[in-house]
C-alpha cells in the first residue's frame, strides 16, 4: 500500500466554481477524515466516515461543501460555488477501527480561488 | 471536545541544539498523544505517539513521554539538525473524539 493518495495536488480556479477532489485511503483502514489548513494554521477539522458512514460534520463544513465514501473505500469532498476564503489545503487522514490506531495523512490538495 | 496549546513559534536554534516544544492539551476519556511534522508543501507525518499514561515515544531522535498529572507531552532532542526544520504539531487523538484535534505548530528552524 502506498498511503493515502490526494487528487489533484494542485487545483486553480475561479470563483462560483464547483470543484471536487478525491481521498483514497489506506486500503485497510476504515475511518476516513477531511481537514482543511490555511496559512500558517493548524488542520481543522472538517468530517469524519466510518466505512460509508458520515458520522460528524464540523460545523466549518458549510452547506457548499459534501463529502462522500459511496463503497467505504475513496472519499470525495466537492466545494460549490468556491469563495476565495476556501482557499487552503485539504488534507485528508485515514485510520484502522482502533483506539490508538494511526492515523495516516495525504499529502493534501492546494486549492486556490482566484 | 479535545484541545491542545502549543508552544508559540517559531523556534530558531543553532545545529547540534538541545530542543523542547511544549505541549498541553484538554480531553474527555483517554487519548492517544501525537506528534505529527510537515514540511512545506506536504501533508503531515507522524513522529512519535504514546498511547497511555507515562508511555515515551520515540523516532528519529525525537521523544515525548505522556505525562496524564500534567496533561503534557512535550517533544525533546538533544541533538537538532537542520534537516529537521519543519513545523510540529501535537495532538490528541481517541478518547471521546474520533478526529485529531491541533493548534497552531511550532515553527522550527535550525541554523547551519
């Protein structure tokens, strides 16, 4: 397994825009996790699966942004009508169904909104 | 939810420096403790992680021991190098809550 894998790395675009970018996990791991990070801050968090199940949204994730994991397997986060506040980098984090279980980080998709 | 208070940065030493970035954190139940680094432009790597109270994590030099009196888990290396300029993030993971929660890093540079 090559870890966690974030398309595309880079995404441009102008604003009103829709765009989407795709997570796929650690093969084994069942828990999947959407952060985001702007300049110079931590990642906060933004949602959570458990397999195909989104079970907490942070209220950050404002009604433009859906994310889904149809098979329990890759995720995707699309982000409607992009403002340039959106702009940061999405990190998405995978880890096994355990208590001290790692977690595992991609290396995350650049979105900026021009 | 859980939280965590970091060292404010950034951190500038010369090579070879002893280094400590301190960590606190608030949770509910009983967390795993991370230390996560990255360097620009990527994702974060995980360093070192303990996972019960007194538990030291280690890797690379690099150690942290779970302190639960203090809430604390603050990271050491005797020796830096300036290959380890990059910012680090402690966090709480588990527990009450499933995500990693973080603060701001720690900007750390090291002087050749």
């Amino acid at each position: 397994d090559t870890g966690v894998s974030q398309d595309p790395r880079h995404k441009i675009t102008k604003r009103g825009q829709n765009v989407t970018f795709r997570c796929d996990p650690i093969s084994e791991h069942n828990r999947l996790y959407w952060y985001r990070q702007t300049l110079g801050q931590g990642p906060e968090f933004l949602t959570y699966f458990q397999n195909e199940a989104q079970l907490e949204k942070s209220r950050l994730l404002s009604d433009r942004f859906s994310a889904e994991r149809p098979k329990g397997s890759f995720s995707t986060l699309e982000i409607q009508r992009t403002e340039q506040g959106d702009s940061a980098m999405y990190l998405c984090a995978s880890s096994a169904d355990s208590p001290s279980g790692d977690y595992t980080f991609g290396s995350g998709t650049r979105l900026t909104v021009v | 939810g859980n939280s965590v208070t970091q060292m404010e940065g950034p951190v500038t030493l010369s090579e070879e420096a002893f280094l400590t970035i301190n960590c606190t954190y608030t949770a509910t139940g009983y967390p795993s403790l991370f230390w996560y680094v990255q360097y620009p432009g990527e994702g974060l790597q995980l360093l070192l992680k303990a996972t019960k109270a007194d538990d030291k994590g280690s890797n690379k030099g690099f150690e942290a021991t779970y302190r639960k009196e203090t809430t604390s888990f603050h990271l050491e290396k005797g020796s830096v190098q300036v290959s380890d300029s990059a910012v680090y993030f402690c966090s709480p993971g588990g527990g009450s809550a499933r995500q990693l929660t973080f603060g701001s890093g720690t900007q750390l540079t090291v002087l050749p």
